[in-house]
C-alpha cells in the first residue's frame, strides 16, 4: 500500500507558471507573425485590385477616344473639329468636339455609325472628383456654338485631360480649330492627335497614373 502512494505522490502535477508563460509567449509570436504575412498578402491583393482597375478605365477610354477620332468625317467638304481650355473646380481641363461617324446606338430607331458631333469634356463629382463625359448626338449637321449639356461618364477620379496635335508637316499645335483662320487648320483635321490622361492614385496624391497615346487620323482634305 506504501509502494502505491509513494508511486502516485511522484506523478507531475501539470505545468509550470512560468512554462505557461512561455508557452503564451511563442504562441504570441506566431500569431503576429502569420496575421502580419496575411495582412501584407490582403494589401498587395488590394493595390493590385486597385491598379488594374485603373489601367483597364484608361485602355477603355483611351480605346474609345481613338475610335471616335479615327472616324472623323467631312460635314459639307471640310472637317469639323476644335478644342478648348477651361477650369473646373479649380483645375484647368481641355475639352474636344468633333463631328465623326462613329455614333453609338442605344435605342433600336438609330442608326450606328450615322453622324454625329461627339464631345469629351469634364465635369466636376458631387465627391469633389472629376469624371470624363462623353458626349454622342447625332443629327444633321454639327452645331459647334451649342453647349453641350447630356453625355455618359466613361473615366472617373480625373486630374488632367490634355491634347497635342501635329499638322501635315509635324508641327505641334497646343490647340485646334476648323473654324480658324489658320491656313493648317480651317477645315482641315491633325495629322495625329496626342491624348495623355491623368487619374487620380488613391494611395499616392503625388504620384498619379499617367497614361498616353497617339492616334493616327486616316482623313485629310
């Protein structure tokens, strides 16, 4: 009977305090550490989310307004187009309407690829934002005089819209208008027309998405 006490009184009576408190403390280390790898791996999710987004907005609208300005035609022998500087909010945008056969349809009535005198212009958000407008009318003759009041956004969170264009001989011109006096550009469209567009980094105010391009007009005179 001794022999059974002594050999139960011998037994472990379970942890330490102080193993326990190593025990919580490496347990500790390595939930941080998994959480921190985890949340790094939600982040870069996130901004990768976030840039393709963007970059596929801008192919979207940089491939819209190439298609639009490809398709400029004549309107009584000569060439419809101008541009225009003008503040938003307090930031300077550019602006362009042009007449083009590149029409959308959206209602079964229409007809596509009819005339129309299409405008890209921007417009300040309830958010204090900028999106870009596209703007699609199609009628009998373009109206450059009108103001152009309807329109689809097609790129939002803007920070800069801006045009270059190149006559026939490569010439840079900071605007363009058919309407002119300039022997290059009364009723005569650019050679190229240069498109940069501008969005906003939600992770970087100072350092914005910039992207370009230059389309290639098919027409002349």
């Amino acid at each position: 009977m001794s022999d059974t006490l002594r050999s139960h009184h011998s037994c472990p009576h379970g942890f330490t305090l102080l193993e326990l408190l190593i025990a919580i403390s490496i347990l500790g280390i390595v939930l941080t550490t998994i959480y921190a790898a985890y949340s790094g791996v939600l982040t870069n999710i996130r901004e990768l989310g976030d840039e393709s987004r963007v970059y596929q907005m801008a192919r979207v609208t940089l491939d819209r307004m190439s298609r639009d300005l490809t398709s400029l035609q004549r309107s009584k022998d000569v060439f419809v187009l101008q541009s225009e500087d003008g503040i938003i909010g307090k930031r300077s945008f550019e602006a362009i309407t042009f007449w083009s056969a590149a029409h959308l349809v959206f209602d079964e009535g229409e007809v596509p690829g009819s005339p129309a005198e299409i405008s890209y212009f921007v417009r300040e958000d309830k958010t204090g934002g900028f999106s870009l407008w596209r703007s699609d009318i199609a009628q009998a003759k373009p109206d450059l005089n009108k103001k152009t009041e309807g329109g689809i956004i097609i790129c939002q969170n803007l920070q800069g819209l801006n045009f270059k264009f190149y006559n026939e001989s490569g010439e840079e011109q900071d605007s363009w208008d058919t309407e002119s006096s300039s022997e290059s550009q009364k009723g005569r469209p650019p050679a190229v027309v240069q498109i940069e567009l501008i969005l906003a980094n939600a992770r970087d105010a100072d350092k914005p998405y910039k992207f370009a391009t230059k389309v290639f007009i098919p027409v002349r005179k």
